[in-house]
C-alpha cells in the first residue's frame, strides 16, 4: 500500500469532495482492483462512507462526512486550506499513527529467528519488507556478533567473474538490506577503504582477535582502536541512513546534480527530504521545481532517479545524463532482441 496515493486520494476528497477511478494518482493511472483497495483503506482511516456511481466510476463522501473530515483537517466548508503542504502531510501523518497497520512493513525481529536480538543496532534496511538472511541462523549470530564487538574478520569472498573464492579481512560494522539482497559493510584492513560483500557469497568466517593476557599499553591502543571504529561505524550508519543506500564510492568526493521535477510531482519535494543534501534551488512557471543533490557515484544517482525518470529530466552534470541515456538504450537494444 503507498502511503503517497492515500494521501493525494484524501487530499482531493477534502478539495473536492468525490475522487474518480479514472483520474491521475501522484501522476498514475491505477487499476480498477489496486484503486477499490485505496478506497477501502480510505474508509478505514477515515470512517467515512463513499459512495461509488458505476457509470462514472466516482467516488462520492456524504455531506456529514465531508463537513466533518474538511474541520479535522483543517480544510474550509468550501474544500479549501490555508495549511501548506508540509503542515497538510504531518496533520495526515499524526491522523493514521494508530492505524499503520493498514501500510505494508515489516519489523527487523520478524526477518530471523531469535538470534537476532539485541544486534538490531548494527542492522540497517534501505526500505522494508525485507528477505530472509541468505545464511544459516547460526552464520548469521556470528556475523551479527562480530559486527556489534567491531571485531577484524577474516573470510572466504566468491567472485562470480572468476568463479573462485579470494580471503578478505574487514573491521564489520553493520548489516544492511538493500534491492532484495543483504550485505556486509565495513572497512577493509589492507586498504582503508569500505567495501561491501553480500551475505550470501561469503564462507569460512573467523574471527582475528583473540583474547589474550595484554599489557596495559596493549590494552590501552586496543581501547583506542575501538573507539575509533566505534565512531567509524556511527558515521558510516549516518551516510547510510542520508543516502537510504550502499552504492556510493567512499573514496570519491561528491558531485552536484541538478534534476527538474515535472508539476504532477513537485510537491513530494516540499514534503520530503530524500537525502543526497536535497535543496530546492528554482520553482518555475509550469509548476515544475528544479532540484539540486550530492551523489558519490554514478550508482548512487542512478539507485536515486530510476524511480523518477517518468516526471524527471536531468539537467546536469552532462556525464550523468549521458549514462543514463545509455543504460536505457542498452537496456531497451537488448529487450527488444529477445
């Protein structure tokens, strides 16, 4: 269920006081089944009773009901608002905090067996629902553990390109779930860098830090290490939860892009911040709105824009645009030949 439909279909039904099947959602035509179920979430927030004339396909609300909903959203008897959008969104937010249930989500416990309590610190989700881990319960208590004491790991990785397997050793630092797949994300010993390696191609896992008798020196430079892997980690979940995804080259510095919204969906960009240091930097005359963010690579822009791509032209940088334009046409060359 997408919360952005409900909320347009409300939104016309305080303005206007009836919604039709037939009309643009968000700048979408619904199916007829996909739009009676928006319908009869609608009723269950609202409590309303629509009225549905066959011939026309609209949706009617009842005098009482459209009286009553325009005070307790703060629309006028005349289906008007003086709110803006962003005060509209979080009224409509605040209205159906009890009934979330209604939206499709998925807890972290509900993902694994009980292994998993107490590590949901160090697990990140891109976007719920997720999958299972693709490892056994006990692999992934292990990995879990190692993650949250920030211990080096050692592991088997296989390479698909190759079709052998190469040893890595990493710092863990969370467990992320992101397009249908979990990974590993952490930093690698012998470069620096951080790398990412899905769960399900890794084998052989160890651990590299054994407990032993220290000296104080010892314990005290161990002591600081973790510290600093601590905060390593902190940042790292912070890049993470701005971006809402992995594919970014933390060796590159970011790169501006600017991408021109079409009006149908310019107001999400009012109620939403999606990340990537979103600024609204012109509203044009057409109602569309130019956009500027920040991305560390190609695969983080494009992870971001394929949803928009419908309402979206990309105005800069040119080099962004270009691989777009030639993953589509190699994507569409490679369709149509088969």
């Amino acid at each position: 269920m997408k919360i952005q439909y409900i909320y347009e279909l409300l939104m016309t039904l305080l303005r206007d006081g009836r919604i039709s099947s037939h009309a643009e959602v968000c700048g979408k035509y619904i199916k007829k089944r996909s739009f009676e179920r928006y319908v009869n979430t609608l009723k269950d927030l609202t409590g309303a009773n629509l009225t549905l004339t066959p011939r026309t396909g609209i949706y009617s609300l009842s005098d009482p009901d459209k009286k009553r909903l325009r005070k307790s959203f703060g629309f006028t008897t005349a289906g008007q608002t003086t709110n803006d959008s962003q005060k509209q969104f979080l009224a409509f937010l605040q209205k159906i905090n009890d009934k979330m249930e209604l939206f499709s989500h998925e807890p972290i416990p509900g993902i694994a067996d009980k292994n998993i309590e107490g590590y949901e610190n160090v697990i990140t989700v891109a976007r719920p629902p997720v999958s299972k881990f693709p490892v056994s319960s006990d692999d992934i208590k292990r990995i879990l553990q190692y993650t949250a004491n920030l211990e080096r790991i050692k592991f088997q990785y296989y390479r698909y390109a190759a079709s052998q397997k190469y040893p890595v050793e990493l710092i863990p630092y969370v467990v992320h779930f992101v397009n249908g797949k979990w990974y590993l994300i952490g930093k690698e010993t012998k470069s620096g860098h951080i790398k990412k390696y899905l769960l399900e191609k890794i084998s052989a896992l160890e651990s590299r830090e054994h407990l032993m008798r220290m000296t104080p020196a010892e314990a005290a430079r161990r002591e600081t290490a973790r510290r600093e892997r601590e905060a390593e980690r902190t940042a790292l979940i912070a890049k993470i939860s701005e971006s809402g995804n992995i594919f970014f080259n933390s060796e590159e510095k970011p790169t501006a892009a600017t991408v021109r919204f079409g009006k149908d969906v310019a107001h999400y960009f009012d109620m939403n911040d999606y990340g990537y240091k979103q600024s609204v930097k012109k509203r044009n005359a057409d109602g569309s709105v130019d956009v500027s963010f920040q991305f560390t690579s190609f695969f983080e822009f494009w992870f971001f824009i394929a949803p928009w791509l419908n309402e979206a032209v990309i105005l800069s940088p040119k080099e962004y645009k270009d691989d777009v334009v030639a993953f589509l046409k190699t994507a569409c060359e490679r369709i149509l030949a088969n």
